[in-house]
C-alpha cells in the first residue's frame, strides 16, 4: 500500500517489529461475502458448527462452507431489492441492493443459526439448509450475538431492552429494561446464557443476572460507576460478553475495570485496572484481554494478578484475543494476524491476509477450531487459515 499520503505517526505504528517465528501459517481459502462490513461499527464474526463454518455480510449474506475445502453448502441474500418492472430487475444484477444491516454476529445451536440486524429484526435459519424457521421484529438495534440455552434465545438491543424469545417459534417469553445514559458506546454487551441465567452488562456500568425461564432478575452489580464532570468522562459501558468460570462471572467495562464476580450472590471478589470494549477470554487460571489501546495482557482469575503484557502492538486496533492451542491470536487493522505464546507473551508467528491495507483489515476476534482459523475482513473476506500442528 502506498504511504505517500500517511502521516509519521501513522507509518509508525504500521511498522511491525522483526520477530523469531516458531511457526509459519498458510491460507487454506478464502471466500467472498457481498457488502463486507465497510467501515461501519461491527461485531460479525465466522461461528464453527455442525462440520461448518457459518458467516455474514452486513449488506445482507448469510452463507455456510465446508471447514476444510471451503465448499458453499448454502447461501441466503437478505438484502432488499426493488423488483417492480423489467427495468429494475435488470437493475438488479448490478446492484447488492439496501443493506440488510446484519450487524449482531451468528449464533449456531440446535442446528439453527441465529442473528439480529440493526433493523431489530432476529431470524433463525435451519443451519443445514439455509432456510427461515421464522423471523420476529424487537424494539431496538441488535448489535450483539444473541445468546441460547435451555431452549431460550436471548438478544440483548441498544434500547436499553433485552429479550428472550421461545428458540423454535420466536415468540417472546419476557423482557428486561436498563437504564440508557444520555451518552454510551455504540456498542452493547453480548449476552452470556448458561447455568440457568441471563448474564448481561449495561451501559450504565452494571452486570445483570436474569432467570432464564422467567426473566426474574436474581442480582445486579455496579462493576464500575460513573465518575467526572462531563457525559463523556461519566461513560462506564460494559460492552464485553461477561464469561464464566467456576463459580465466578468475569467482566471488564470500557473506564478501566476488570472485575472478578460471585455468580451465585453477585459479590465482588476483585476489581482491578483495565479498560476495555473487547470480549476477554480464559484459558486455564489465565484471562487475556486487549486494552483500549491495543495493549495485550494476561491476568491470573484467581486473583487479579498480571502476568505479563504485551505492547509492541500498539494503535493497531486489535481485536478480542481468541485461545488457540498454546497461543492467543488477534487480528489488527491493517489485515495482520498475529499468534502470541500464552505463557509469555511473546509473539511467535504472524501473517498477512490484508495487504497492510486498512479496508482488508481484521476488525472483530478469529474463531478457532483445531489448527484451523477462520477470519473476516472488513471488505467481506471469510479466510481459512492452517497452523501447522506443534
């Protein structure tokens, strides 16, 4: 890509440092999602199911293919058309039509994909045919994955509504409200169901527990309140997906604190410094998570101790780390993935599936699966990337 038009500041924080690669991965395929996402906020993501790996386009595709070949088994166009008269239907072929808005990320059970569009529509497709199961309407943006257990669909939205709808008709079971500040991130938490509860944090800095089967609300805890003179000094969104481990629920929110939670009463265990919109993962005793800055750390759960960090890719905007084999993996802006030792925080491997070039860049987590990776570019690029077995 060319740097002619790039500031010092900018060539800088494109230059990677040389590291001493243990291993050298290889693209397996690619496959092209009509719309991509643009540069618009997204949190879609390929999911890995049923020997498939499933992937959506904000314009408006949903596909299945074939883990290793990267074989279509199916593919929906949700976008709309105007289809009135032969002259708009030969206009048609030349256009991707109006965007869907798919913005929410796919989520893969019972055999049936779920997603939501920023249209507060949610849809479930049959995950081995493509077909509509059935679509609702909710009140709201859904710019979260949805979250299923016990048969429930959970869609939390930016209007402050979360809902959960029957899995096989989508008819709503309950609903819950939390306040919305006068100014909050665009985006919200993807929501957690497991162990029989509805986990969610809010905009307001708070992470909620619901009865999934009635919506009853068991607790909710202030994780980080607001704090300044200004609406934007007082923003505390919890946008990560919380996660459980154990006994506990972990979350980190966007002013600076990662929070360690009993899941069964709601108490604090520890609360330390990090901020971040990001998704944290776990891998052991250990959390990994990216800072606001496109800083890297490794936290011990039990109890809030660093373990190391990694800076060396700074303003990179990189993504959620994903947990594969002994390395966590993100992707940056510029289309680089990088692999990172778990115990150390050394950067082992790296590979180029952007051409240093912002609009292929690597906007949301990879989703690993074996030795396979897959990823997607904001230009609509669905890659399949092999890691030789160690």
């Amino acid at each position: 890509m060319s740097d002619w038009f790039t500031d010092d500041e900018e060539l800088e924080i494109r230059k990677l440092k040389p590291i001493d690669a243990k291993f050298e991965a290889k693209q397996l395929w690619s496959k092209h999602l009509t719309g991509g996402v643009d540069f618009y906020y997204s949190r879609l993501r390929p999911a890995v199911a049923y020997e498939k790996v499933f992937a959506a386009s904000r314009q408006g595709v949903v596909a299945a293919f074939e883990q290793q070949s990267g074989t279509r088994v199916w593919q929906r166009d949700f976008a709309t058309y105007q289809n009135e008269g032969w002259f708009s239907s030969i206009g048609n072929l030349w256009s991707d039509g109006i965007s869907a808005k798919i913005s929410g990320g796919v989520t893969v059970i019972y055999e049936t994909v779920f997603f939501g569009t920023e249209n507060g529509e949610v849809y479930a497709l049959d995950a081995n045919t493509g077909e509509t199961k059935w679509q609702v309407n909710i009140k709201g943006e859904v710019i979260a994955a949805p979250a299923v257990d016990e048969n429930i669909v959970i869609v939390n939205t930016g209007a402050g509504l979360m809902f959960a709808l029957d899995a096989a008709t989508g008819e709503e079971v309950w609903r819950y409200e939390s306040d919305v500040p006068a100014l909050s991130l665009r985006g919200i938490s993807a929501p957690l169901a497991a162990n029989g509860g509805a986990i969610v944090g809010t905009a307001t800095g708070k992470l909620v527990v619901n009865i999934i089967n009635s919506g009853q609300t068991v607790w909710e805890q202030t994780v980080s309140a607001p704090s300044g003179a200004t609406e934007l000094e007082r923003i505390v969104d919890v946008d990560s997906q919380p996660i459980i481990v154990g006994p506990n629920v972990y979350v980190v929110s966007f002013d600076g604190t990662l929070a360690s939670v009993e899941l069964r009463t709601g108490r604090v265990i520890w609360k330390r410094e990090y901020n971040s919109y990001r998704r944290i993962v776990v891998d052991g005793n250990s959390l990994f998570v990216t800072d606001t800055n496109s800083n890297i750390y490794s936290i011990d759960r039990r109890n809030g101790v660093e373990l190391w960090s990694q800076n060396s890719l700074k303003q990179r905007n990189l993504t959620a780390p994903e947990v594969s084999g002994a390395y966590i993996v993100v992707g940056d802006k510029y289309g680089f993935l990088h692999w990172i030792d778990k115990q150390d925080g050394t950067i082992v491997s790296r590979l180029d599936i952007g051409g240093d070039d912002e609009d292929e860049g690597i906007y949301a987590a990879p989703v690993a699966n074996g030795n396979l990776l897959y990823t997607q570019t904001r230009e609509g690029e669905l890659v399949a990337i092999e890691i030789p077995i160690i």
